[in-house]
C-alpha cells in the first residue's frame, strides 16, 4: 500500500482527533473532573436548549438494547470494529485518490474511530460512556443518551455511505 504521507495524514488524523478527545473527555467524567448529573432531573442544558448532558454508563447498544447481555455486546463491537477497520484499509491504496476517494475514506475514519472508543469503553470498563440527550423532538429522540464517538460514527458512516453510492452511480 502506498499513499503519500500528506494524504495518509488528512485521512488519518480526523479520526484520530476524534478518539483522543473523546478518551479525555469520558476519563474526565468517569474521575470526576467534569460533573454531570447520572438522571434527566437537574440535567445541564446546552446553550440552545437543543442538547443537555447527562451521565449515563450503557452496557448495551442503542437505547440499552443487548443490555443484559454485555459480553455478546462486547464481542460484536471488537468484530465490527476489526470488520470497519479491514474496510477502510482495504480502500487505501497507492492509486491517485479523486474526490469521492477521500470523502470515503475520511467517512471512514471518523466512523472507525467512534467505533474504537466505544469498543475500548466496553473492552476497558464494560460499558460506554454516554453523556449528550437532546432536549426536545419526539420522546424516542429525547430518550436516547450518546456521545462523540456515536456522532463520529453516524456522521461517518453518512459520508461514505454517500460517497460509495455516488462512485457506483458513475
């Protein structure tokens, strides 16, 4: 595999970013250095009143589902993350990237670096580190409790997905 360094970083380094300041920002949480409540009563409002924080540890996926369960849990995150993983290393390649090239693969590593801070949450301390809940919207939204990781991989996996889909359309 050969890609020259400048692009290898740009692809690189947003999921990167992504990872370290979503591991500082959960270690702050977890010791205490950043205070939040653990229940929706006294939750802290975001300026904007669309997002409000709140503690929440998450032994299973979206919304608590598998909760019971938190070793399958674990396991299906380290075998879809190793899966993401392979395929964004399977589309860098020594050949000159277009557009829809980097898209995609930036898409990809945002996405995989979500999904490897979770992974390491589950991995480390068998749960995820939640902390976002929105504010208003219908109740299903306002029931859900994420973090930057999720965001990565939700926007990310957005990305390229769009950027697959229009390559094929090509």
């Amino acid at each position: 595999m050969k890609i020259d360094d400048k692009k290898a970083l740009a692809l690189f380094l947003p999921g990167l970013v992504l990872f370290v300041l979503e591991d500082e920002l959960k270690e702050a949480l977890e010791m205490g250095r950043i205070k939040i409540p653990k229940s929706t009563e006294g939750m802290k409002h975001l300026p904007g009143g669309l997002v409000g924080v709140r503690l929440l540890h998450n032994t299973g996926v979206a919304r608590g589902a598998l909760g019971r369960h938190p070793a399958l849990v674990k396991h299906l995150s380290v075998g879809l993350t190793a899966a993401a993983g392979c395929i964004w290393g399977a589309f860098l390649s020594d050949k000159k990237m277009s557009r829809l090239d980097v898209a995609r693969n930036a898409g990809m590593s945002a996405l995989l670096a979500g999904a490897l801070s979770n992974t390491k949450d589950r991995v480390t301390r068998g749960y995820v580190v939640d902390y976002f809940s929105f504010l208003k919207g219908p109740q299903e939204l306002k029931n859900l409790v994420f973090n930057l990781s999720d965001m990565g991989i939700l926007i990310g996996a957005a990305v390229a997905a769009t950027a697959f889909s229009i390559d094929k359309a090509d």
